[in-house]
C-alpha cells in the first residue's frame, strides 16, 4: 500500500478523534471525560481496523475460505488487543472517579481538585 | 548457565508475571511467605539482568523470538520479514535494566514496612511486579506494539498503585490524571504505529528502520511518538501531571514512577535513534529535545524551590533532572549524522545524558524513599509542620544527606561526575545550556537545604515526641540504592566503560540495531 | 431488583449466554473470538443478572475471594503455558503432533477442525477463566460502588 | 579499576576528593579539640543564650519553609505569577497542553522537512 486511501472509514476515525479531543479539553465533567478518553480509543481502534480492509476479501478465518484475497488480520489483533487494555483503562478511571466523587462531593474536575501550583 | 542466559531476556520479564499472579495465592495463606516470594523474585531477576548485562558485554545484541523453533529464528522459512514477538537487548536496554532490577527490588523491600498497616497488600505486590514486568518489557522489546503493549501494562498498574491508599482524597486525583494522560498518551503512540504500519507492513523496530522513509505520514508519527513519550516520561511544559501523580503514590511506588518515567524517556531515544536513525532530521529533533530539556531544568527547579510540600518538591527537582538527560542526548542527536562532531563532542555528551540516568535513578528513589520514611513517622508531607527531626531519625537524615549531595552535584559524589560530563560537552555545542545546569545545580542545592533545614534541623519538636527510627526494612530498601550511589562515586570510570559507553554506542550504531534482526537469519 | 418476569426471563437467557460464551472461547484458535471475547460475552451475562437482581443479591453469588482465586490462577495457567515451551522457546507449542489438540489440518480445508493448534485453545480457556473473574469482579465491585457500598479488602 | 574518570578535556578523581575532605575533617577536628571540655551539663552553660531575653518554645524557634529564602521570591514574584498561572492543576489543561505541543512539533517537522 503505497498511501493511506482517504476513505470513509478514516474521516469518522478523524472525526472521532476531534471530537473526543474536544471533549477531553472543554468538558470540565469527569464522567464526560472519561466518555471522551473512551471515544478516543474507539476512534483510533476504528483506524486501525479499517488499514487493514481490502476491498471484496474475505474474512481471515483458514475454515472454508472459498479463495481470493484475504483482509490484513494483524491489524484486527492489534485493535482487539487496544480493545482490551482500553477495558481495564476506563474501569480502572470509573473507580477512581467514584472514589473522587466520595471524598469531593463533586464531578467537576476544577472543583474537585486538590493539588495545584 | 548458557541455557538460562539463551532465555534470560524472556525470563526477566516472564518471572516477574508469574510471581504477580502466585502472589495472591499465596498470600491468602500467608502473608510472610508472599513478601519472601516478592523479595525473592526480585532478587532472581536483578541477578539474571546482571549477568545478561555480563553476557552482553561479550556476545553483543540478545535477540530472542517468542515462540519459534529457536530463539534466533526472527525470519522464519517463507517469510521475508522478521514475524512474532521479538525481544532485542542492547546495552542501552541492559543499562535501562539494571537500574530498574535494583530500584524495583529497593521499593519492594522498602513497601514491606511501609505498607504494613493498609489493607490489601497482596494486590498491592500483584501490581508492583506487574509493573516491573511492564517496564522490562518496555525496555526490552523489539517491537513497537509490544512496546505501546508493555507501556500500558505499567502505566494502569502504576495508576492503581497511586491510588492505593484510597482513604485519601488527593491519591484518587493523582491517580485518575496519571491515567488519564497515560491513556490518552498511549492511545497517541497506537495511532502512530497504526501510521507507520500502513505504509510498511511493519512492526519490528529494526525491520522498520531498514525501509523507513521519511515521509510526511512518518513525520506526524515522529511527532505523536515523540511528544507522547514526552508527556510520559514528563517534560516542561507537559509536565503539569507529574508532580499530582508522583506526591500521592506510596514512596516506594514513587522511586519506581521514577524509573518507568525513565523507561519512555528511553522509548523516545530508541524512536529517535533506532527507528529513525540517520533518516532523521538531526539538528531539528536534536533542538526539539533540547528546549524541552532547558525548559524543564529551569522551570522545574524554580517551582521546586517554592514547593512546601516534601513529596512534592521532589517530584519537580525529578522534572529539573530529567532536563540534563535530554539535554546530554538532545545534543548527541543533534550533532547524529556528522560523524567528525559526534566525535568530539557528541557521544560525550549522550554519554553524559546517559550517565545521568543512571546517577538520577539512585539518588531519586533514594530521596523519595527518604521523604517517605518522614510520611511514614509524621503522618504529613507537609514541610512547614515538620522540624527537628534529626534527632529522631538518624539514619534517615544520613541518608537524606547522601541523596542531597548527590543531586546537588557535589563533589566528589556521583552526581557531579554525570554533570561534570554533560558540561563540559555541551559546551561546545552551545554554552548557553551549561550555563543554564549550574544556575540550576546550584538552585537545586539552596532549595535542597532549605528542606533538610526545615524537615530535620532544629530543636525537637514537642509535636514529634513519639517519633522513632522507620523499620529496618525502609532502612534497608534505602541503604541498596545508598551503597548505589557510593559505588559509582569510587569508580565513575569502571562504570562509564561497562555501563555507559555500551549504551551510548548502542544508540548511535542504528545499523548494528538492524542487523541484528535482519542479518542473523539461519 | 426488578419485576418477576424479568427475573424470570433472565434466570432462562444465562444458560444461552453461558453456551454461547463457551463456544466462542472453545473456538478460538478457528474462527473470530477467544478467551477475551468469549469471556465478555459471558460476563455481560452477569451484567444481566446484576440489573435483574440487585447486587446486593448478586455478592452472595460470587465472593470476592472466589473470584480472585479463579482470576489468579487462569493467569497462572495462562503463564505456565508459555513457560512449558521454555525447553526451546518461551511460549513454544509443545503439544503440536501430540495427540491432545495436536492436529495440523491442511490451510483452508474443511469446517473447523476443534482438536488442532496446540496450546492455544488451552490458553483460550486461562484467559477466559481470567476473563470472566476479572471481568464480573469489575462490574460486581463498580455496582456495589454506586450503590453507595463499600467494597471489602 | 582506576577511579579516574577521562571527559576528553579535564580529568576527575573521587579518590583525590575523599583525600581533601578527610584531611579538612582532620583540621576541623583539631581545631574542635582545642575547645574546653569541663564545661558544666545541664546549668545555665548549655542553655541558649538570647540577648538576656526570653528563649521562645521549641516550636517557635524553629525556622518554618515558608520564611526560608523570602527574597528570592520576592525579586523573583514576577515569574513566580506567571509560571503559577499554568499550573492550574486541571486535568483538561493537561490534555490542552498536550495536543498544543503535539500541534507545534508537527508543524516545526513538516515545516523543516520542506526547507
């Protein structure tokens, strides 16, 4: 592969990111944050998966493959790997969020902090 | 022997996995035999990284190939790229290793005491040799998604060790931006191995370095790699996470965020030097890291010298050290290519940079302990409460004394030796960056003495009257990295030949990186 | 805790979830799945009778200590695996050609052929077990969380 | 085994500085030997003498943190106002001053690749 088509999978992959940029920057609620950090990962998951499609190829599954070319599978290990470290990542951030909201009262990461300077 | 060093680059990494999951088992029995386990395990894989250092100093660059039919074997037959999970140490991973071994093994005997009273340790010990585990493997690694693989294994273990001791408010909040810049970080470096693995194929840091080309797509990767492994490892002005994180964590978790703060500044240099190489441009990225270097020096040192509380005004001199590594390598990379300047002063000064590191993750871990053991008997971080406690705690003070010095960069202490060598290369390079470290080095001692002034000078306080010696066990955990220190500063020469040179070499020769994936084929 | 025929319909579904979940595990080193994905599904089982029932309920079910046990040892199994290949290498497959799961079918030939790769369906299963402990502890403990409980050490 | 240490342009021994400082330790002793030893314990010779004043309690006596190097700051509040200012400790300001960086870096590598 010589470039990296701009299809359409890319351009949601980008948008994602932006959005979830956005997110993570302006919303000063921590459970939308962590919604951002996850719509990162979904965001960068899709581009992964989507690099290694190829047009009209078959799934990567050795049983019953009727011939003709396959899609990358190294990719799909790759996003499914990102998939489940991303698991324990948000589980481990909503635990601490709760931990956050018992000790504060608050959500709001500009009201919840302690440390600063 | 032979056998077990064949396999030792898996077997560091593999040991500490295993322990990490017999330690809950084993702790529902007893706790006793689980902290043996801990500190037994340690100690086998500090011994095993010292003698593949020894090993490596002899054969060259270990290669080794998960699950082939030997472990050389990185092309298998039909394939014309090197495939699987491949391990490749160098002497840089070594040196990165070694240092690692022993602090890991100090902040697992100092957390024996240090710990004692909280609840759930053996989930505690289950995360701590994860994150060694996480950190070998990032230094280790061949291959850059085990790399991204390896960093989050330690970045979410490092998180919840932050978090440990949950009955705080401030832990919570160190830990949740530990992970959350940890984790969108990472997810940068995913995205651009995602980059880089659309235009070749490819993994493997060396088999990608032989057919790198430059491009535009491999720039915006460069740059994603680059800065999150910056944000990482915590440089000015990516460095506001830091001291939140490093304050809160259990003092001997601390020593170790120290050293995996180390390691991304180790994956940045393998990206700059391994995976890019000579494709690179040089000066460019050489003065990226500079300014990131100078930037963090000063701007770390003079927020450490306001910092009233203990814990973390050490985070920040750790952001002010950071800055001369940078700077020594920043200078090497910049001057990369041009082999007459390299020459003169360019490998001196990645030499120093390195050196430093070295130098850095002994007297660090050692203050942090230090600062901890204060935790540990007051029951506050904060430096305006505390006073006279010298003569409580002698041993602490002592050390304390030592690691002070030893940053300070006082003669004839290891920390001068490093300094001593990044400035007098640096110079010609540009003077305003040696000019900058001794303005620093010398902020670092006032701000240092005002905290051993404040913390241990004095008469008793009335407040402290209970205060006694921290358990044997904390004294021990800083005594190793003590008896670090006193060794390099006897004999700096026998270090920086077998440690320090390897190291530096091993990043400057990109072709031997190369070659040692993709020339030993069978 | 919700109504009766909620209750009632989930009590029913686990047992699907429950084969479903295995089958995905038990195949994976044929088709799309594994110990990860398998153990998820069987885990959202477990979500399912969490909204079901309350989790107050639900922690009678399955301890703490239970779940930690089946968690560590699905990784030691998982860690013993790669280390019974240490003779040649780390993580080598040391039961292809034997008669447990050692089968090499020809490439592309023929529906899924279960007693073939090796180790891997073996270590599909410790990373299921791993899964499914790792998984419900997480989802157990985040309900008692916000259910205002605090969880036991 | 030499301690020496070689930088290409001066030399460094730990050895020659454990020497000074043992010999500076040997003049420092003599010179503290020379002071009287049969000084009465625990009468007025071993109190802390203030101008004839009141000695405060322990506890006030001790310098705190916060007095230490007050100059410094003082001359230095300018830059202290400024640096604090980004210390916000915001979690999103984090993430801002991340993505800025990434932003700058990849314009500085695109833009020096084009020269």
């Amino acid at each position: 592969m010589d470039y990296i088509p701009l299809d359409f999978p890319f351009l949601a992959a980008a948008l994602l990111v932006g959005i979830s940029f956005y997110i993570i920057i302006f919303k000063k609620n921590l459970t939308k944050l962590i919604m951002g950090v996850a719509m990162l990962a979904s965001g960068v998951n899709l581009f992964l998966v989507s690099l290694g499609y190829r047009a009209g190829a078959n799934a990567p599954i050795y049983t019953d493959v009727p011939g003709g070319p396959m899609v990358m599978s190294v990719p799909q290990a790759l996003t499914l790997t990102s998939i489940v470290i991303n698991v324990a990542v948000l589980a481990l951030m909503l635990t601490m969020v709760i931990r956050i909201y018992r000790h504060t009262g608050t959500l709001d990461s500009e009201k919840s902090r302690k440390m600063k300077g | 022997m032979a056998d077990l060093m064949t396999h030792g680059g898996i077997l560091i990494i593999a040991i500490p996995l295993l322990a990490a999951f017999l330690t809950p088992l084993v702790g529902m029995a007893s706790q006793r035999a689980r902290n043996i386990l801990v500190v037994v395990s340690l100690t086998f894989v500090a011994f095993l990284v010292f003698a593949l250092a020894r090993d490596i100093s002899i054969n060259g660059i270990h290669v080794y190939t998960l699950g082939a039919t030997s472990p050389e074997l990185t092309t298998p037959k039909g394939f014309i790229v090197p495939v699987r999970i491949i391990l490749e140490v160098d002497g840089m991973s070594m040196l990165m290793a070694m240092l690692w071994s022993i602090v890991s093994l100090a902040a697992a005997i100092f957390s024996l005491s240090h710990i004692a009273n909280e609840t759930g340790q053996s989930r505690f010990y289950t995360l701590l040799l994860l994150m060694v585990a996480g950190g070998f493997g990032m230094m280790f690694t061949g291959d850059l998604f085990n790399l991204f693989v390896f960093l989050e294994i330690a970045s979410i273990s490092g998180a919840a060790l932050i978090a440990y001791r949950t009955k705080f408010a401030d832990t919570q909040e160190g830990g949740f931006k530990y992970i959350v810049v940890s984790a969108i970080a990472s997810l940068m470096v995913l995205f651009a191995i995602g980059l880089l693995y659309a235009q070749y194929n490819l993994l493997n840091i060396g088999a990608l370095a032989e057919v790198i080309q430059y491009t535009t797509a491999d720039k915006i990767a460069l740059a994603l790699l680059l800065i999150a492994f910056t944000i990482k490892a915590g440089m000015v002005p990516l460095h506001l996470w830091f001291p939140d994180a490093y304050s809160v964590a259990p003092a001997s978790i601390t020593g170790m965020l120290v050293i995996t703060s180390h390691a991304c500044m180790y994956a940045a240099f393998r990206i700059c030097f391994s995976l890019y190489g000579t494709m690179l441009d040089a000066p460019v990225v050489g003065w990226i890291l500079i300014v990131f270097g100078l930037l963090s020096m000063f701007v770390g040192v003079t927020m450490a010298v306001f910092q009233k509380d203990v814990m973390r005004f050490m985070s920040y001199h750790a952001i002010s050290q950071l800055g001369y590594m940078w700077i020594g390598v920043g200078v090497g990379l910049a001057v990369l290519g041009n082999a007459d300047l390299m020459a003169t002063y360019g490998r001196d000064a990645m030499s120093g940079g390195i050196f430093h590191i070295l130098n850095h993750a002994m007297y660090k871990p050692l203050l942090f302990f230090t600062g901890g053991a204060l935790f540990h008997m007051t029951g506050t971080r904060d430096l305006t409460k505390m006073g006279g406690l010298a003569h409580k705690m002698k041993w602490t003070a002592i050390l304390y004394i030592i690691g002070t010095l030893s940053i300070s960069g006082i003669p004839p202490l290891n920390g001068f030796s490093s300094k001593i060598l990044i400035y007098e290369s640096v110079y010609q390079f540009n003077a305003i960056l040696t000019i900058t470290g001794i303005v620093v080095s010398i902020l670092t001692l006032a701000s240092f003495t005002k905290a051993f002034h404040s913390a241990f000078m004095g008469a008793e306080l009335p407040e402290y009257g209970k205060v006694r010696e921290v358990p044997k066990s904390m004294i021990i955990g800083m005594a190793i990295l003590a008896a670090g220190i006193v060794f390099i500063t006897l004999f700096p020469s026998l270090v920086v030949d077998w440690a320090i040179h390897p190291a530096a070499d091993a990043l400057i020769n990109q072709g031997g990186y190369i070659d040692a994936i993709t020339g030993a084929v069978p | 805790m919700l109504s009766k025929i909620v209750r009632t319909v989930a009590n029913q579904l686990i047992v699907f979830i429950l084969v479903f979940g295995l089958y995905i595990i038990a195949h994976g080193h044929l088709t799309p799945g594994g110990g990860f994905q398998g153990g998820a599904i069987i885990v959202s089982g477990v979500v399912m009778l969490l909204v079901a029932f309350s989790s107050h309920e639900m922690k009678k079910g399955l301890r703490e200590r239970v779940l930690s046990i089946v968690e560590s040892s699905g990784a030691l199994i998982f860690i013993i695996l790669a280390f019974a290949g240490i003779g040649t290498v780390f993580f080598y497959n040391i039961l292809l050609g034997t008669p447990l799961f050692g089968g090499i079918p020809a490439t592309g030939s023929g529906p899924g052929i279960l007693w073939t790769a090796g180790v891997i369906p073996l270590m599909n299963f410790a990373v299921g077990l791993k899964v499914i402990a790792g998984l419900s502890a997480v989802v157990l403990a985040l309900a008692l969380f916000s259910s205002g409980e605090e969880v036991e050490e | 085994m030499t301690a020496i240490l070689e930088s290409g342009y001066a030399f460094w021994n730990p050895i020659i500085w454990i020497i000074v400082f043992i010999v500076v330790g040997i003049i420092v002793y003599f010179f503290r030997r020379q002071g009287q030893e049969e000084y009465k314990k625990d009468t007025d010779q071993t109190r802390i003498f203030l101008c004839g004043e009141e000695v405060p309690e322990a506890g006030e006596r001790h310098i705190r943190v916060g007095n230490i190097y007050w100059g410094f700051f003082e001359t230095l509040k300018e830059y202290y106002n400024q640096v604090l200012r980004v210390h916000t400790g915001i979690i999103n300001d984090y993430i801002l001053w991340f993505v800025a960086a990434t932003a700058l870096s990849v314009i500085i590598l695109l833009v020096a690749g084009l020269g």
